[in-house]
C-alpha cells in the first residue's frame, strides 16, 4: 500500500519537515535528487498491483509529480543506513479519516523493512501529529503487508472493493483501524526518534 500525490493530505496538525529514524532505517521528506531512484524502484508491476494510486509503468514524471506534492505533507522516503532509497511512505487524510501507507522495493523485500518504516509512521501519527486514529489497506492477495499491519498492532474492520490504478480496475482490500489508546498498549516494539 502506498499514498502518493493522488489525493491531498488536509489538515493535518504539523507545521514541520520530520525526519524519523529507527534502528536501520530514515524517513525522510523527498528531494528532487530522488526522482531517478523513486522511479526505479516503483516501477515493478508487483508493487503497483498491491496499491491503490501507484501507476505502471511509472514513470520519471510521476516521480517528480509526488516529490513536488510531498512538500509539507508527512510524507517520506524511506532510506538505509548507507542511504540507499528503498521505498517510501506516508500519512494522508482520506474520506474516511488519516491513512498510512507504504512500499518497499523489490530487492528489499524479507527484510523487515516494512514492519519497521511502518512502526515509525505510526509513532509519528500518535506521538507527534496527535491523531486519535489511524486507518490502513492490504490487498487481499497482499499478505506481506497485512502482516506487516498486524505486526503494528491494526485490527481488521472488513473488506472493500478498491480502485488500483495500475490494474484499471477494483480489487478487494482488507481494511484495518488502529486507535491511540491500543497503540499505546502495544508499544513494545521501541520508539522512531524525531529529528527536526
């Protein structure tokens, strides 16, 4: 699951740039330099296929398009160590209330990326954005990410037919909710430090 610039994120109570880190990972604001690496590693139909918003193929302008969209928006990419970009993620007000969403590229798959960039994202929302909420999606085909979801402590709340852009069509998604308070109780898995 990922959230690009399809939709903007309104409202949402942060005024600065975060930059977070976790114990082999940073989340960090896009920059124009990212393009090329965004795009090579996006454009994999097997990452397109399991989201909503993202294209395939994907293209350098599409790169560009969300590295212009993410500027203010808690939105990352999502680095190693060594600072190679491996994927990206986000937090995004959708009809429904605050959305997270991420993607890690194919290379990096099996390595708990995810679990960890998106522990960092949830962290962020409850600790420094002060959401009561946090809503997410998995592809029902998708059970890497549902883990990943469950991992962090989101429950399941049913299941919908969604627009996937890279499909032209709908797929049924599983949807998750996690509220502050269970969060709260779940937190044993360390916290993602903030940097400003």
């Amino acid at each position: 699951m990922t959230l690009l610039e399809r939709e903007p994120t309104e409202g949402l109570p942060v005024a600065r740039k975060a930059v977070l880190r976790t114990a082999r990972l940073t989340l960090r604001a896009p920059r124009p330099d990212d393009a090329k690496a965004i795009k090579a590693l996006i454009n994999d139909r097997r990452i397109a296929e399991n989201t909503a918003s993202i294209p395939h193929p994907y293209t350098l302008k599409d790169a560009r398009a969300f590295i212009a969209n993410a500027a203010g928006k808690p939105a990352f990419v999502i680095t190693r160590d060594d600072g190679r970009l491996i994927g990206g993620g986000g937090i995004d007000l959708r009809p429904r209330g605050y959305e997270i969403g991420y993607w890690i590229g194919v290379p990096y798959w099996g390595n708990g990326y995810a679990t960890e960039a998106a522990r960092a994202l949830v962290d962020h929302a409850f600790r420094d954005l002060d959401l009561t909420e946090l809503l997410a999606g998995a592809r029902v085909t998708n059970p890497a990410s549902r883990r990943v979801l469950e991992k962090c402590g989101f429950q399941w709340t049913h299941v919908v037919l969604q627009r996937v852009v890279a499909l032209n069509s709908s797929a049924p998604s599983d949807r998750f909710r996690l509220d502050r308070g269970l969060w709260a109780s779940l937190r044993s898995w360390g916290k993602a430090e903030l940097i400003d």
